[in-house]
C-alpha cells in the first residue's frame, strides 16, 4: 500500500491502525452515488477512512493535496447517515485539516459548495454560481 499521508488525531487507542482506501461508506445509500459520480473536474480526491480500536470525542483529519491550492478554500462533502454534509476549509501547509466525530468517505472538491435540498434530494450547489451539481442517471423520477 501506498502512503496518503492522511493524518488523523485524537485521544485515539494506542493499538489502532489506519486504513485509506477508495472505497463507499454506505452500500445503497443514494447520498454515496452521488458523491461518487460527482464529475471528475470537481473532484480533488476521494478517501474512505476507517480505523480499528477505538477512540473518544472528536478526530482532527489531514489530508494533503496539491500545493497549488495553498490558500485556497476548498470543501469537503461526505454523507453521515444519509445526509449529505459539507465542510469549507482553507488550505494550509499543504493540507486540508478539519475535525469530525467519526470517519467517513471524504470527498475533497476544488472550489466552495454547499448542500441544498432539489426536488426532494440533496445535492451540491456552488456558492460561486449557485448552479446545481447534477449527476447523469441519478435522481431520475
């Protein structure tokens, strides 16, 4: 396997190990597809973070990318439970950094998104041009 460099902190057992990989978190889960068919030119990269042992309160997650995006704000979407969340941070040092109280699959977006709620299913819109992040085959009634 090859390192990510995905760093995750916390007050975590000692005999806990990391696992990355690019799997989905949720097997049927319509809020998964979708951020797994989200179109290639918005997606940075994509992480299933899973962990054995166990810990207590809230993990601290790194995940480095380009260096060119130093600077710049950048989301992280990810569904807990069925709801899709989204997250803004600025890049820095190389990484996006964020807390969260338990691992998911991470999807890291080139730009600043959030969550809204179309024809009764969530989806992503830009804060930049409000447009609707449509998935071909997806959501079709």
């Amino acid at each position: 396997h090859e390192p990510t460099g995905i760093r995750v902190s916390g007050y975590i057992s000692r005999n806990a190990e990391l696992f990355v990989t690019d799997g989905c978190e949720h097997e049927n889960c319509i809020i998964c597809k979708y951020l797994e068919k989200l179109p290639a030119a918005i997606v940075l990269s994509r992480y299933h973070i899973t962990m054995t042992g166990f810990y207590y309160g809230v993990l601290y997650v790194q995940i480095p990318v380009d260096e060119t995006l130093e600077g710049k704000i950048v989301t992280i979407a990810y569904c807990d439970d069925g709801k899709l969340i989204t997250i803004q941070v600025e890049v820095k040092d190389g990484f996006v950094s964020f807390f969260v109280d338990r691992l998911h699959t991470f999807v890291i977006l080139d730009g600043q998104y959030h969550a809204v709620t179309e024809s009764g299913h969530q989806m992503l819109a830009s804060d930049e041009t409000g447009e609707i992040v449509s998935v071909d085959g997806l959501f079709s009634d």
